[in-house]
C-alpha cells in the first residue's frame, strides 16, 4: 500500500512538471507573437512616415522665389501683344505665358503641401537690374513698356533671356539642394524648357 501511495505521488508530481513545462512553451510562442507585432507596427510606421511628402528649406526657398519669378516672365509674355509685329516674338512670349501660368498653380499647391503660401507680390520692387536671380526692376519693366516695334523686340529678349538665366540657376540649386521628389521635377522641367527657349531667343537676337 505504501509502495504504491509513493508511485502515486511521483506520478503527480511528474505530471505537474510536464504541465509546468507546458506552460513555460506555450508562453513563449505568446511572447515573441507579441514581439514580433510591435516590429510589424513598427515597421509599417517607418513605412509610413518614409511615404509622407517632406519639404526641406531648400525646397520651400526655391518655390517662394519661382512663384514670383514666374509672375514676371507672365507680366513681360502680356506685354508683347500691341507692342511688336515679329510673328517668331509673339509665338514665344504665349508659349512662354502657356508654361509658367499653370506652373504658378503648382507651386501654389506645393507650397500649401509645405504649409507656406505662395508671395502675393512679384517680387521685384527695389530690385537692380542683374541681382543674380533674374528678375526686372520696376524701372526695367516702366522702360519696356514704353518701347515698341524692333526697339522693344531687342530689349524683351534680352531681358527674357537674363530672366531665364536666373529661373535657370534657382531650379539648379533647387536640383542640388532639393528633397520634394514634385519640386525636383518642376525644377527639371523649367531647366530643360527655358535652355531651350534662351537658345531660341539668342539666335533671334542674331
């Protein structure tokens, strides 16, 4: 009778040993289910924040300046119309006011994306003429409006042409500096459209 109350208990005691053990497996699937969830969260946070559309300085900079530099060139494209005669000159000033309205537009929304707003002037009050960026002064656009006929012509190209040049280096540093994948390929269209246009423009110049 005592020998086999003693199996009884070892028996017990065995089987609790087995469920302990039990026990201890079972949990750890449990925990490294856990584990292994949080680094699935995790995961599709950074996923998820790598998605999000980021702006640096570099790209806020360049579409604060294009928008208003834009605005000129659309200013001068509208001055062409009753001043000039020269079919090839009144052609590329509304290619010229056909690319860069709409352009304006996307910077706008851009720049909201960014949480800025696009400048309400055309920023070139107070500016001298040959500031490196391009843009007119006031005095440059009063002397051009008062022109017409070849004396016009002359000096619209050239003063179009420095205006590109400058568009040309912002979207430059823009490409260099940038991070906006939507900026970076504005400021690839401009350089690729106004090269060609100033190439267009010196050979009217002759």
């Amino acid at each position: 009778m005592r020998t086999t109350y003693a199996a009884f208990i070892a028996a017990a005691t065995g089987a609790a040993l087995v469920l302990a053990g039990c026990g201890t497996d079972s949990s750890d699937p449990s925990s490294s289910g856990a584990s292994s969830t949080s680094h699935s969260l995790s995961t599709s946070a950074e996923a998820g924040s790598g998605a999000e559309v980021q702006f640096n300085a570099a790209d806020v900079t360049f579409l604060r300046g294009m928008h208003p530099h834009h605005a000129q060139a659309v200013q001068m494209a509208e001055m062409v119309d009753g001043r000039t005669d020269n079919a090839e000159l009144l052609a590329l000033a509304q290619r010229i006011e056909a690319a860069q309205a709409p352009e304006m537009d996307q910077i706008t929304g851009l720049l909201a994306q960014a949480g800025d707003t696009a400048p309400t002037s055309t920023g070139h009050e107070g500016m001298d003429h040959g500031s490196g960026d391009g843009m007119m002064s006031e005095d440059d656009m009063s002397t051009l409006m008062g022109m017409s006929g070849p004396e016009f012509d002359r000096m619209w190209l050239t003063m179009m042409i420095e205006h590109h040049e400058g568009a040309v280096e912002m979207a430059d540093t823009e490409l260099a500096e940038g991070e906006n994948p939507d900026a970076k390929q504005l400021a690839t269209g401009i350089v690729s459209a106004q090269q060609r246009e100033i190439a267009e423009m010196q050979a009217m110049l002759g």
